[in-house]
C-alpha cells in the first residue's frame, strides 16, 4: 500500500513539518538551559544578604526584615529618638563568601552523590565563619545603611593563611 504525500495548507510536506517542530523544540530546549545557567551564575557577589541590603537601603523597612531574617539577634534603639541599630549573626563558609558562587552546580553535584548512595557523610565539612550584620535604620524605621563584619575580626584570614 503506498499513501500519497500529504500537503499542509502552508505548502509543507509531513516530514519538513516534523522537521520543523523538532528544531523548534530543540531551539525551545536550548534557550531554557540557556536561562538556567544564566541564573545560575547570577549567584555571584558573595551572600545573598548582602544583595538584598544592598538593594534595600532607603527601601526596606523593619518588618520587611523581620519577615525575612525573623527577630535581630539585638535592637538598639534611642529613647529619644534617632537611628536604631539591630544587629544579626549568621554561620556563612567560604562558598558563601567567595564572589563567585557556584551553588547551584554544587547543589546538582550533592544531589546526584546522594541519589547514588554516596552522600556527603564521609566528606570534609565546610569551615564555617561568624559574621555581624549590623542594620541602620531612621526613625521612619526605614534600612538606612549596613554593614557586614566577622564577629571577631581576623578569624577568616588566620583560618585561612598558608
């Protein structure tokens, strides 16, 4: 049995069409990875607090933070009146410090290792640093400025030091 070559309406045979469909979806797949590495890698600059203070400042307010980061570790502020200082502590390693930030593959690389039995139990633990946030916010309760620090100065680079 032979069956005729079957024309679409735009003048296309079925297989340039499935060829067509198969590109796009190909084009579609790729452009998708493509937006996945590139956020990815958007992870640069060291933690992600720092980017949301950063981008804060004059913006966010008190209980902004506060749904975000829960209550500050302290709340410093003048009886009468002035800027208030709330201060938070927080572990961060050296992965969340350095200016590149590969979480992403690193998370896909602990996820497969665990997935094939091989989770991170035998491996080296990262070394955690403390470090302060220290928020300034105006009487208007709005983030003022900030500043992140360790919260005894010097610890990373003695850690560190070859």
């Amino acid at each position: 049995m032979h069956l005729p070559v079957v024309r679409c309406s735009v003048c296309h045979t079925m297989p340039s069409l499935i060829s067509c469909a198969h590109n796009q979806s190909v084009s579609i797949i790729a452009s998708i990875v493509l937006i996945a590495l590139a956020i990815s890698f958007s992870g640069c600059g060291g933690p992600w607090r720092d980017t949301y203070f950063k981008k804060g400042v004059g913006r966010l307010t008190q209980e902004d933070i506060r749904e975000r980061l829960g209550s500050p570790h302290t709340a410093k502020t003048p009886a009468l009146g002035g800027d208030s200082l709330w201060t938070y502590r927080f572990a961060l390693s050296e992965q969340d410090l350095t200016t590149w930030n590969s979480t992403f593959v690193a998370d896909a690389s602990n996820s497969v290792t665990s997935l094939m039995g091989r989770g991170a139990e035998g491996g080296t633990k990262p070394t955690l640093y403390c470090y302060r946030y220290l928020l300034t916010f105006s009487e208007e309760k709005v983030l003022k400025q900030w500043k992140r620090e360790e919260c005894i100065p010097g610890t990373r680079d003695t850690l560190t030091a070859k």
